[in-house]
C-alpha cells in the first residue's frame, strides 16, 4: 500500500533545489523505523536519515542486527524516496566499534554515525551514549578508530549533547570530536542532565559553527519552519535535524523547504494526514508480528496530537485495540466521516 501511495505522490516533493541547508531525519529508537523512514522521506525535504542505534557491547554483530534495524541496506542504504540512511551505532569500546563498522560498511550503509547523547540510564550504565561526553578522550578514541576501519569516502559522522552534567566540557568534547576525524558533528543542544525538557541552548553552538572545520547540526526543539529558521539564526548553523516535530507534523521538512525558498504553502491537513495513518497501519502489518503491528500507530497518534487536535481524539477511540483487522476497520469506518467534514 505504501508502494502504491509512494507512486501517486507527486515525485517533485522529493526533490528540492540545492538550498545551502540540508535537513536531517533524526534517529529515534523505537519510533523512526524504516516504515516511518520511507513515509517521511517520501512526503518529502529530507537529505538524510539516521538509523536506531545498534548497540555494541561485546561482539562484532551478526548482519541480521543490522539489518532488523536498518532493512534499507538491502536497497543501497537508500529509503525508496532515495535518501540516504546512515546506519548508528552506539559503545564505547573503540576496537569493538571499529569492527561493527566495518561490517555496517561491508552490508552497504552509506555512511556511520557514532551514538554520544543517549541519556537512558541503561545505557549510560553500560557505558554508552551520552556518558562518554565525560570521557573526551574516549569518545575521540572510538572517532578516531572507526574513521581509521572504514574507507575515506564512508562518512562517519557524531552526535553529541552540550555536556553531561553542565555545558563546561563541550569544547573539548567537539575538539575531541574533530581530533577523531568524524565528518559532521550533530548537536542536540542540551546536556543529559536537561534530557528533552525545553529550551535547546542553540545559542552554544554559534561559537562552534563559526569554528569548526566541519559542518555542524543543529537539533533541539525544532518544531515549525519558523524555529528552524529562529535557530538558524542564533546557532550560525546551516543545517538541522528533526526529530520529534517530524512526527507531529509530517511535512514539516518540506515545509522548511518551502520557507527557506521564501514561499508560505499551505501545511498538511489532517483530512490530508489520516490516510497516511492507514497506509503506516498496513505497512506495520507487513513489518512486524501482528500482535505489535497497531502500537507504531498508537505511538504516532501520541505525536501527531500535539498538532492535530483530532489525533487525540483518535487516539482516544483506538487506544485499546490491537488486533490489526478491527484497528484498519475502525479506520475504514472513521474515514468517509472526514471527507464528509472536509
Ligand atoms: C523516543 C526517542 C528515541 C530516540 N532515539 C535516539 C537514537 O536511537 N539515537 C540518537 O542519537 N538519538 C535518539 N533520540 C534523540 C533524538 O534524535 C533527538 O536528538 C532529540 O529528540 C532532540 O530533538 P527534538 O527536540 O527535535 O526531538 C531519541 C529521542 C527520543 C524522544
């Protein structure tokens, strides 16, 4: 159904002029998978995308992981749109990380982007993700190592948070970065200890953007075409990640698109929006066990409400169901109602 609806969309929204921005699809464990992927990077304005993170603790992981987590190797590292999925991986142990990478590359990922903002105490207990922002050495090392693993024209890229605790170290946690020989540098401007409680400090990465020899993006509360344009501003940087706004509102990347170019076209409707809903449902279908395959949907609901005032009503109705056959019905049966309101 996705295929069908990839062909109906009109292939320009796909493609954009060659602005000096670029916009990048954020990772999001659990959330943006590869169905989400192809949704959003065929609806439009994404130069990139980012997968899960892997994990790597202890072994060089079996391609099935990486492949579970990011199926688009099996279609030159592209999502069907053609973007370009960088595949993350998440660990602290440089040697363990170099080899993973080379399997990531030896599989077909385009590029590899090295988790250092997770914040989940699980994570962070194992010694990954944003606790190696306390260790800029370390972080540097798993940079440098992986960069040396894999061929120079393989992007590594980094992301990172403002600090662990405070934003002190975050200097010496980019240089350690760059020192590495990483690509690009991805900063969700907060420290773990701010976890995803607003504001994002853009303002930190002024100095940096100005700095560094490498591209820096922005990410942190990007919600609107107007805070990534408000952000733009005070960061200095040119390029931006979104992430949970992507979510709540599908066309957000085309709408920044658009507004860069000047223009104010008209933003998604939800009469627009609920056919997607379905079109994710089955694709879900396809995807997982049938048990699982209505909480992706349920899961979007929760994001789409915050810009979609019917989403929450939505989700309240469908909150309790789980078989696939009665949550497509109940679509089925909510959707000549919207046309009829439309
Ligand atoms: C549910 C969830 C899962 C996430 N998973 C990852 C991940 O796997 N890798 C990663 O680097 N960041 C992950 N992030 C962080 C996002 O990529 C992003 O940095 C963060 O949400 C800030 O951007 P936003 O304010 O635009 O949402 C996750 C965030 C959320 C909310």
């Amino acid at each position: 159904m996705l295929y069908a609806w990839r062909a109906m969309m009109n292939s320009d929204t796909t493609k954009h002029p060659s602005a000096d921005h670029r916009l990048v699809l954020a990772p999001m464990e659990g959330v943006i998978d590869s169905v989400m992927r192809d949704l959003l990077t065929t609806i439009g304005g994404y130069d990139r995308c980012v997968t899960e993170f892997v994990r790597v603790s202890q072994t060089i992981l079996p391609s099935r992981v990486f492949h579970r987590l990011c199926p688009e190797l099996l279609t030159g590292g592209r999502t069907p749109a053609g973007t370009p999925v960088f595949l993350q991986l998440l660990g602290n142990n440089p040697d363990l990380m170099a080899r993973n990478a080379q399997v990531a590359e030896a599989l077909g990922a385009p590029g590899i982007d090295l988790n250092f903002g997770c914040p989940a105490k699980t994570v962070n207990k194992s010694q990954g993700g944003a606790v190696l922002l306390k260790t800029p050495d370390l972080l540097g090392a798993v940079c440098a190592e992986v960069r040396a693993a894999v061929a120079p024209e393989i992007p590594v890229t980094a992301k990172i948070r403002l600090g662990f605790e405070d934003d002190d170290s975050f200097e010496a946690i980019v240089k350690a970065a760059v020192d590495g020989g990483v690509s690009e540098l991805t900063v969700h401007a907060k420290t773990r200890r701010q976890g995803y409680r607003p504001p994002a400090h853009w303002s930190r990465l002024a100095q940096i953007a100005n700095d560094a020899r490498l591209p820096i993006i922005a990410n942190g509360e990007l919600w609107s075409p107007s805070d990534v344009i408000r952000c733009g501003t005070v960061s200095h940087c040119k390029d931006f990640m979104l992430a949970r706004g992507a979510l709540c509102r599908p066309d957000l990347a085309r709408a920044v698109r658009h507004a860069w170019h000047g223009l104010n076209t008209p933003a998604m409707t939800w009469a627009e929006v609920f056919p997607l809903l379905q079109i994710f449902l089955r694709s879900n279908a396809h995807a997982y066990e049938p048990r699982h395959a209505c909480n992706p949907l349920k899961q979007w609901l929760v994001y789409l409400k915050h810009y979609f005032p019917q989403a929450g009503a939505l989700f309240s109705s469908v909150k309790r169901i789980r078989d696939f056959e009665e949550m497509d019905l109940a679509l089925e049966t909510i959707a000549p109602k919207l046309s009829e309101a439309a």
